[in-house]
C-alpha cells in the first residue's frame, strides 16, 4: 500500500469515528425540552374522622363517626350539595331543623342512602341533628 492509499484509510477512519461519536449522543441534544404538560390537579383534603377531631364530644363525635366521611370536605355528600346550596357543609349550615335532619338521614335525600337504625340508632341520629342545629360558630373547624 503506498502513502496516499494510508493516508486515505486514516482520514476515513477518522471521519467514520466522528460520526460514530455522533450517532451516540442523544438525539434530542441542542434541541428545546418538550413543554411540560398541565399542572397536577390539587390533593384532595383528608376525610373528616375521628382521628382529625380526637377531643370530639356527643352530637360532633356522632357526626364525625357516621357522617364526616361524605359530608366532610371534600366529602362525595359535600359536592353534591354544592350543585343545590351555597353551604354545602352541614357543620356550617344554620338552616337545618332537628326533624329536617332526621328524615334525611332516616329516609334518604337525593343520591344519600337511608340510614338504618341498625347502622345507627335513634338517640344518636337525635344527637347528630341537635349538634348540626345548635346554634354555635360554624367555619371555626
């Protein structure tokens, strides 16, 4: 082989690495990152329950016992109501009347099931209504 025939394996050698190296890198190198998609939604807030309440009393106990999990916030009894009153939190509501609540909770309303005195008796089904309805600061939990 004479000195032009090597000279020429080695510049093709050479370019053949570069390109070699090239073909390595990753493809997206010098290109713009993708946009990031749209922000996650917030958490949900945490269920009411007994554990969040732990010096709950009577009615509120009751309350948080049987009824927080739906009508906390961010409870499912929570959103529904919002599509029908501007209070959707009965803790906060001030309309409610001790029978009210009672046939509701005995009987059902809207998408929430009857209660049945075997899930919860009368007298506490009484003490939930009378805490709902007392009058007392309401927006302070």
């Amino acid at each position: 082989m004479n000195s032009l025939a090597i000279g020429l394996c080695g510049s093709i050698m050479i370019v053949l690495a570069a390109l070699s190296a090239a073909s390595a890198q990753p493809a997206d190198q010098g290109k713009p990152a993708p946009a990031a998609g749209p922000p996650s939604p917030p958490s949900p807030p945490s269920p009411l329950t007994l554990s969040a309440r732990p010096n709950a009393k009577g009615g509120e106990r009751l309350y948080v016992q049987y009824c927080g999990m739906c009508h906390g916030k961010g409870g499912m009894g929570t959103g529904l109501l919002a599509r029908r009153t501007d209070h959707p939190l009965l803790e906060e509501r001030n309309d409610l009347t001790v029978d009210y609540v009672i046939q509701a909770a005995r009987t059902g309303i809207g998408n929430m099931p009857p209660i049945p005195r075997g899930e919860v008796s009368d007298a506490d089904i009484k003490q939930i209504a009378a805490y709902l309805t007392a009058p007392k600061a309401r927006g302070a939990r």
